[in-house]
C-alpha cells in the first residue's frame, strides 16, 4: 500500500498513518470495492475560535404562545417574509417619497402653460384634489376666516404625509412581530418535591472523530455515583440507569447513552469507556462531536440541546493534535433545571457543556510514530461527567413588550408626526411664497374660462348651423336667410305649402320684417326653449 498522499507517512514498514490533526478517511466511488475506494488525510473543520459550531438551546420551547391581535387577521409567518429588513423598509419609503415629490415638481413647472400642456396641467389640477389633510390649514392673509380650500402644495404634501406615515407603520409592525415579547429568567432555590417533578428523557450522543469502527470500542458496564472518595460514593451496573449503544458513522463511531424517564438525583455521574488497536486499525482520534438532548418525558414536541465539536485547539494553542494514549479525556456536562410557565409550565434540563478536560495528545510526528509502535499507548480513554446543578430552578415566562394599546398609540405617535412635519414645511413654502397662497383661486378661474370657453364654441357651432353665419356679423343688416342654412329651408318650405293672404293692418300690428329679427339674434337664441342647456351662458352671449 503506497502511502503517497498528504499528511500521510509509513510505520511499521507497511502501515500508513496521518500526520498529528489528521485522520485517514476512506471515500468509496464504486460497488464497494478496494480498487474503486480512495484514502486520504482529512482534518476537522476549523473556526475561528474553535468553537463556531456550538449550539445551544431548545426547539418548541420557545415558541411564543401568546395571542397576538394580527394573527386572526394576517399569519404573522406572512408578515415576517414581507418585512425581512427594517431599512429595506425605510429605504422604499423614502424612494417613493422623493419619487412623487419630484413628479409633483416636474407636473407644476412644466405644466404652466394649459394650452400647450393639457395632460400636465391636468394632473396639477388633479394633485390639488388629493388635498384631503391640509385643506383646512393653508396660509390666510388679513387674519380672515379661512375657508376650505384644495391647493397643489397640499395634495402634494398630503400624499407625501401618507407615504411616510405607511412606511414608518411598516417598520412599527416589523418591530412589533420580531420583538413583540421579552424572555424574563427568574431563578428560585429548589425542594427536593421541586426536583422530582423533573421527568426527562435524556441522551447523550458522542462521536469520536478518526478512522476507528464500533470493534475497537470496550463498552462501559458500570456507572458511577457520588464524589470518589466520600461517603456517597457508589458503582452501580450500568443497565440500572442508562442503555449503551454504539453505530458507525462517516467521521467515526457514535456512542449513545439514553435515560427514559429520569429524574434529577441529588449527585454526579461518572460513565467512562476506551478504544484500543486492533491489528491495522489504531487507536487514535482528533476531535469528538458531541450532541445532548433532552425532552420532558410523554412530550415530543419541546426538546432542550447543546452541540457542537471538541478538537485538540479548543482549549490549547493552535498546533493540531491526535488523541491517543492512557490518560482519560474528560467531558464536563451540566444539566439544570427550567421550567416554562408560558408552556403549561413545561419541565425541561437544559444540558450544557462546561468544560473539556484533555487526555494524552500527541503534537509532532516522531512522538505519533514512536507511540504507534509501543501497544501501551494503545488506546483512547473517554469519560462522561454528568452534573446536576440542583441547588436553583431557573423559570421562564414570556411577558409582552408591544400590546394592541401599545400599538395603536404608535401609530397615533407616528401619524402626528408625519402630519406636523409636512404641515410646517406646507406652512414655511406658504409664508415665504406669497404667489402660493391664492393658487387654488387662479386654477380654478383658469378652468372655468375654459370651460367657458368650450360652451360657447358650442354655440357658435350651433347658430352657425342653424341661422347661418351672417347672423356673427352684426354689420350684415339685409335681414335674408343665408341659402343652405336651417331657417332658409324652413322659411321656403313655408311659402311653398302655404301662400300668405293679404289683409289690412294697422301701425301696431304689423308684423316685424325679417330685418328686425336679425337685430337681435343671439339674446333671441339664448332665452328660447331651442337651447335651454345654455341658456344660462346669457352673460357670454350678451
């Protein structure tokens, strides 16, 4: 076997071994076969502080159970994914603001002219009737009642008090869903009737990081108790309290110990097993990875953990070191009790790793290789330190930060303000600006002498469609039916059905000639029952 790739050299003159930190790792390509499976020298992944992969704390556990007055209305999960930055927020609040802001500016000095820009002088006139929160407080001048008025600056700041005060709202709600209660630890001092309500089960996973299989493992018997050398010490067999087993896995073998239904026993525990060399297979390992669970027992929901990896730079300097010699390596867990009053009082042991006590390491190569030659250093010693901290009882409720009052009166907070900002600078653009102040009146007479305007367009159509255009001439005096028009064909149609009859007539009744109609035509046209949708343009017709 060549021994040719990294971190790797020979012992034993057919042997290969990893370099101090390393371990062989075999990577099978084919059917299981040794010619389609590769070895190599692989070590743990390294943080920056050694210990970037620990995590601690519990799953169900924390969830908040507390009604929230928006989750019949919106699923605050919804609300989370919509609102994942506060200054994402902001920043599109404030983009839209500046965005109809400068519409507004562009549509006011742009659209001056209403004959040349009719879209945009439309749109000014459209702005000044979004005028629905400042209507009431514009600039008065000689200290008169203020009537109710629209203007363009207060539609534009109107929309622009909206705008703010809908983003800074969204940012109130984000607030609210990601910080909406406080976890508060209270710590109490225990009875022992306290203690026995604790009902757990526990387990305790932990894998040996190397190269080495569940064969090399001499499985733990028994079980200490107590403190060594006192009173209270006891070896108990190990079935009495846990059950032992063991599972290859890719990074090594796993040794699980599981407690069903264990309570909180008033001393420590002690479970130690070993590795030792089997022929081409050493005792030797780099790192172990630890993962401790614990529920209440009956509940599978709500579990308490801690995990993460121990390696040789965890505690020490940096140099990469391999596990292997007589000397135990001892890992330190704490377990103490809490208790979730805002979980139906939920009794849980939260464990804890506190600390990491090394065996015999190996740091250069010539020691690793002299060490693999002697069979006394031939072996791993591994011990499991369980201790209960009994003395205090740690409970944990949820108490709400952000109530419904608490955020209704928010956003009466935030609506005052977005109305008070844009009202003193509507008010400082209105006190310095004079011409601002009577816009609305100058708009609206533009708008009605167009209006005025079209009408009477309407009505020039319509006498020069029906007496003819003569009649717009007040110098045509003849008092003839211009030939085409409406009256003429009229008129004719008249004297061809009926002839007039002679007969004597005095001064004052004589019928008026045609001349006399044509003095007045057009006071004529707007008081008959033939326009009565204009009649009230008498004035632009006089």
């Amino acid at each position: 076997m060549a021994c040719a790739a990294a971190h790797m050299f020979v012992y034993n003159a057919t042997l290969c071994a990893c370099d101090p930190g390393y371990y062989l790792f075999t990577n099978s390509t084919g059917g299981g076969n040794a010619s389609s499976a590769s070895t190599s020298c692989v070590s743990l992944p390294r943080s920056g502080d050694g210990f970037g992969d620990w995590q601690v704390g519990s799953v169900g556990a924390s969830r908040n159970q507390s009604f929230y007055f928006l989750t019949p209305v919106l699923s605050l999960d919804v609300v989370r994914r919509l609102t994942q930055s506060q200054a994402v927020i902001l920043w599109v609040a404030l983009l839209t603001l500046l965005s109809w802001l400068a519409f507004c500016a562009a549509a006011r000095f742009a659209g001056q002219d209403p004959e040349r820009h009719k879209k945009l002088f439309g749109a000014r006139f459209w702005v000044s009737r979004l005028d629905c929160i400042f209507d009431n407080n514009h600039y008065a001048n000689d200290q008169k009642v203020l009537r109710k008025r629209k203007t363009e600056l207060g539609g534009t700041f109107s929309v622009a008090t909206l705008i703010l005060f809908l983003g800074l709202v969204i940012v109130l709600l984000y607030q609210a869903i990601n910080r909406r209660n406080a976890q508060v630890h209270r710590v109490k001092p225990a009875n022992a009737p306290d203690l026995l309500d604790f009902v757990n089960d526990l387990e305790f996973h932990i894998t040996t990081v190397s190269s080495m299989s569940c064969a090399q493992v001499v499985a733990p018997s028994t079980i200490a108790m107590g403190t060594p050398g006192f009173m209270d010490f006891r070896v108990l067999p190990l079935s009495t309290l846990l059950t032992y087993s063991c599972q290859n896995t890719s990074e090594g073998p796993s040794i699980t110990l599981k407690c069903n239904g264990c309570r909180i026993p008033p001393r420590d525990h002690y479970v130690s097993w070993q590795f030792v060399d089997l022929p081409r297979q050493p005792a030797a390992a780099v790192g172990f990875q630890f993962n401790l669970t614990a529920r209440e027992h009956g509940d599978y929901k709500d579990m308490s953990f801690v995990s993460g990896t121990l390696s040789s730079d965890n505690y020490d300097d940096a140099k990469l070191k391999t596990f292997r010699g007589p000397d135990s390596n001892v890992l330190k867990i704490q377990l103490f009790p809490q208790i979730y009053n805002h979980l139906h009082g939920l009794k849980l042991l939260q464990p804890l790793v506190q600390d990491f006590t090394q065996g015999s390491i190996l740091s250069d190569l010539s020691s690793l290789n002299a060490s693999l030659h002697n069979p006394r250093d031939g072996v791993i010693n591994t011990t499991l330190f369980i201790s209960y901290l009994s003395d205090y009882i740690v409970e944990i409720s949820n108490e709400n930060v952000l109530g419904p009052v608490s955020i209704l009166a928010s956003i009466g907070g935030l609506y005052a303000f977005s109305v008070a900002f844009f009202l003193c600078l509507m008010a400082q653009c209105e006190g310095r600006i004079k011409k601002l102040r009577d816009e609305d009146t100058r708009m609206l007479k533009i708008l009605s002498k167009q209006r005025a305007q079209r009408n009477w367009n309407k009505v020039r159509k319509f006498v020069m469609y029906t007496w003819g255009p003569s009649n717009l001439d007040p110098t045509d005096r003849s008092g003839k039916w211009p030939e085409g028009s409406v009256m003429d064909s009229i008129h004719g149609s008249f004297h061809k059905i009926r002839k007039p009859t002679r007969r004597g007539t005095s001064n004052g009744s004589k019928p008026k000639e045609p001349a006399d109609m044509a003095a007045v035509p057009l006071t004529m046209i707007c008081n008959t029952t033939i326009l009565p949708e204009w009649s009230c343009l008498y004035q632009e017709c006089r």
